[in-house]
C-alpha cells in the first residue's frame, strides 16, 4: 500500500481535514476531503528554527484562500497523519507561520510544535515597584 497522507488544520473554531489521495479517507470519525495538496520534506535538522515545512495548495482551495485575506488570531495547528499497511501514525505537527501566494498555488509555511518549545516564556519580573500588593499571598 503506498502511504496515504491525511492534513488536518484547525484554529479556535473550525476544522478542515484534507488529503492527497485520488479520494476521500475516512479516519477516526471524520472525513479527509481529496484535494490538490503536496508538502516539502519532513526533516530533522540541528536548528529546530529550521525545521519548517511547506504545504502546497491549488489556489481554488477555500482554506487556503482564506489564509490569503487574513490569518486568525489563534493558533492555527497542523497535524500529517500517515496511513501504511503498519497503521496510521503522527507523520508532522505544528502551527501555520506564514502564507505564501504563487501564481498557481497557495504555499502554507508551518513551524514545526518543536520550535513553540525552544522559546523562552514569559517570565515574572522583580522591581522595586512590585506588582503584588504588600503582604498579599503573592508578595
């Protein structure tokens, strides 16, 4: 069997689920619509800032072309299922970075879940002002 590629998108609101086989997939309770898809390699390098990857649409794509008007202000994650004779694994997760037009496609760049761990979070600062009220439990 060759292996079968399941997208699957989501925000705060809304779910799109895709594929790029010749016809619709149905996996865990949901429908993966066939569409013109295609993705660059998935790769591990030794910079995870550098461990993006492209998902390529055909420009006729509603997801895609709602993307090309604006990007939500949530999170937009992005799962790649992989379906093989073994079974259906994790293949890529991560969140939309940014768009790309192109004459006859719609290029998606995605940061791998990886690079959102590297960062440094936010840290609690210590002045002279403190934030807390005196001698409240946070003070």
């Amino acid at each position: 069997m060759v292996p079968i590629e399941l997208y699957k998108f989501a925000d705060a609101n809304t779910i799109w689920y895709y594929t790029s086989a010749d016809r619709d997939i149905e996996y865990d309770g949901h429908t993966y619509l066939s569409t013109t898809i295609g993705r660059g390699e998935i790769e591990s390098k030794a910079s995870v800032q550098r461990e993006n990857i492209e998902v390529t649409f055909a420009v006729d794509n509603p997801m895609a072309r709602g993307f090309l008007q604006y990007i939500p202000d949530t999170v937009v994650t992005l799962v790649i299922f992989i379906q093989s004779d073994a079974g259906t694994f994790v293949g890529w997760k991560g969140r939309l970075g940014a768009v790309k037009p192109e004459k006859s496609a719609i290029k998606l760049v995605c940061e791998s879940i990886y690079v959102s761990l590297k960062r440094t979070g936010l840290r609690a600062q210590y002045q002279r002002q403190c934030r807390h009220m005196l001698y409240s439990p946070g003070c």
